[in-house]
C-alpha cells in the first residue's frame, strides 16, 4: 500500500485521542508558492490525492464541498474543546464518523468498493435500467414503476432522483456500520483514552445513530413504494428528494402552524438552491466534455478559453455546492432542535 492510502487508513481506526492531535491546522506556505486549499492538513492530503486520481469534475466539485463542510465542524470543535466542552468525545466520534464516510464514499479508505458513488444524476439515461440501484428492492420496484405508465416523463424524472437518493442512504448506512464494527475491533486491543462512562457513551451514540440511519431508510423506502403505487398525489409540495425528507421531518416535529409555513417558505427557496446546482454540475459536465474536445483538436487559443471557462465553472459549482450543503445542515439542525424542545414541553 502506497504511504498515502497507509495514511489514510490509520485515520480511519483512530481512537479519540490521535484523532485530536489529527486536527492541525495547516500552515500557510512561507515560499510564497500556491496557497493550501483546506486549513487542516489531512483534508488537504485528501484533496491532492483527489486532484492526482482518474475522478469526474462533478464528482470532484462533490467532495471539494464535502470537505469544506467537514473542515468548519472540524475547525468549530476545536474552539468547542478549547473551551472545555464536549468533554464526553461525542461531537469528536461524530465528526470521526463523517471524515470515514467521505473517504469511503469517494474511494479513499484504501479499500476496494465496488459500491462507489458516481455522479448518479448525470449518468446516461439509456443505461441499463434493471440494476441501476445495485440493490434488489430498488430495482424491483423500479421496473414495477417504468411499467406501470402511470408516471408523466417529468415525474419519472423526479421519482428516479428519489430512488438515486435512497440508494446513497444505503451506501452512507454501510459504510457507518463497517466503520463501527472495525473501530470496535480495534478498540479490544487499544487501550483508550475513553474508559469506562465516556467510551460506552459514545459507543451508545454510534449504535443510536446507525439505528436511526436504518429507520430513515425504512420510512423512505416506504414512501417510494406508496408513490410507486398509488403515484403523487396532488398535495406533494415538493420534489427534491433532501427537500421531500425534510419536509417529512417537520411535519413530524410538533411544530406550530405559523413556524410550518415559515418552514415551508424557507424549503422552497432552498429546492430552488439545489435545482441550481444541480443545473451548474450538468453545466460543468457538458463543460468538461467541451474541453476534451478541444483539446484534441489542439487549438491553444480555443483551448485556454474553454480551459478558463471549465475552471471557472468548477469553482462556482463547488462553492454552490458547500452553500447548499451549509443549509441543509442548518435546515436539518432547526428542524431537529425545534422538534427536541417541542417534545420536552
């Protein structure tokens, strides 16, 4: 294994303690050379990684903003800890928790997955529908939905991305439960930081999490099996399947009339935020391929217009990116802690 991979690897299994010291800030170049991309030095490892692998320039905006989420709730806990709270290590297993998720979803936990995500959405329409979810009720029930002729194109559109999200739910479910288990196995041979109370309690948070994780795809597959039935209903206030969960959410979190039409407002612009990025990566992409194009063609003028375009786009489409992930956070947190303080009443 490559020192890179070993690298990664390690930070994967570990414990709480290693983990902190992992946090470094990186420091800016004195030589006057490129400015780092990330403030923290193992994101950055990630990053340059990236930029030297075979990765579609979606793909590569996907995880550019995924690191740049992960880099302010990093950069937010270490002030956290400066200020002596999260003494119990939760926020720190958490944060663990999604730094392995995003190696393991873009292939970079030094193991062979065959489940990587590609850039779902902008995958070729005539692929070969009957295994496109890589999981058996998904697919069965997709055929189920193709064949029905219920659904009007654009519908069906909309009913795909839903089905594409719940498939990424799966893979986010696994790779928490295989980093659960490994760091278990790891922990009956490392003596810890965390003993006794502190260790069992974020060992509770991590089985809490993984089981609410499972009881979110129970509830979504049930829903993509009532649309696959009965079709949507005029009611449906939403497509964008982030937008649809967090709309479910609400509706379950005890709150009043006025905060649910407020909420609904503020989802609806935020739907128009995702649609816009969404529109930016098939930009980028058609970009891209332009680009290749020109390139053979080897007009050095034609090539570094469409190359500052390219970059330009890129750059735009990553930052829409941690814009859009920033406030589903946000949406996710108010939606969580109105609900928490409702049921406490």
């Amino acid at each position: 294994m490559h020192g890179f991979g070993l690298m990664l690897c390690l930070s994967v299994g570990a414990m709480a303690g290693k983990y902190s010291r992992e946090v470094n800030e990186q420091k800016p170049p004195l030589d006057g050379k490129d400015p780092v991309e990330f403030r923290i030095a193992k994101l950055n490892q990630v990053w340059e990684k990236a930029l030297r692998v075979q990765m579609s320039p979606v793909r590569q905006a996907e995880l550019h903003s995924d690191l740049k989420i992960q880099e302010k709730d990093e950069l937010q806990w270490k002030k956290m800890k400066a200020e002596g709270l999260d003494e119990n290590g939760e926020r720190e297993a958490k944060l663990r928790r999604n730094f392995n998720i995003i190696l393991a979803k873009y292939g970079m936990d030094g193991k062979k997955d065959n489940r990587a995500l590609e850039s779902n959405n902008l995958k070729d329409h005539d692929a070969v529908e009957s295994s496109l979810f890589d999981d058996p009720r998904l697919d069965k029930l997709w055929n189920k939905v193709i064949t029905s002729g219920k659904f009007s194109e654009e519908e069906l559109q909309s009913l795909r991305r839903e089905f594409l999200h719940h498939k990424d739910k799966i893979h986010e479910y696994n790779i928490v439960m295989d980093t659960i288990t490994r760091t278990e196995e790891i922990q009956k041979n490392v003596i810890s930081p965390l003993e006794g109370d502190g260790k069992d309690h974020v060992l509770h948070q991590k089985h809490a999490d993984l089981k609410q994780r499972m009881r979110d795809l129970n509830h979504g597959f049930e829903r993509l099996r009532r649309i696959s039935n009965e079709g949507y209903s005029q009611e449906s206030e939403f497509r964008e399947p982030r937008v649809v969960e967090l709309w479910e959410m609400a509706k379950k979190a005890n709150l009043t009339e006025d905060e649910l039409e407020s909420l609904k407002e503020e989802l609806r612009h935020f739907e128009t935020k995702v649609e816009k990025h969404q529109h930016y990566q098939e930009q980028l992409e058609l970009s891209h391929q332009k680009l290749q194009h020109v390139e053979a063609l080897g007009d050095k003028d034609h090539i570094m217009r469409n190359k500052e375009k390219y970059i330009s786009l890129a750059e735009k489409t990553r930052e829409m990116g941690y814009k859009m992930k920033k406030h589903l956070q946000d949406l996710n947190n108010k939606i969580s802690r109105n609900g928490l303080q409702h049921n406490e009443l």
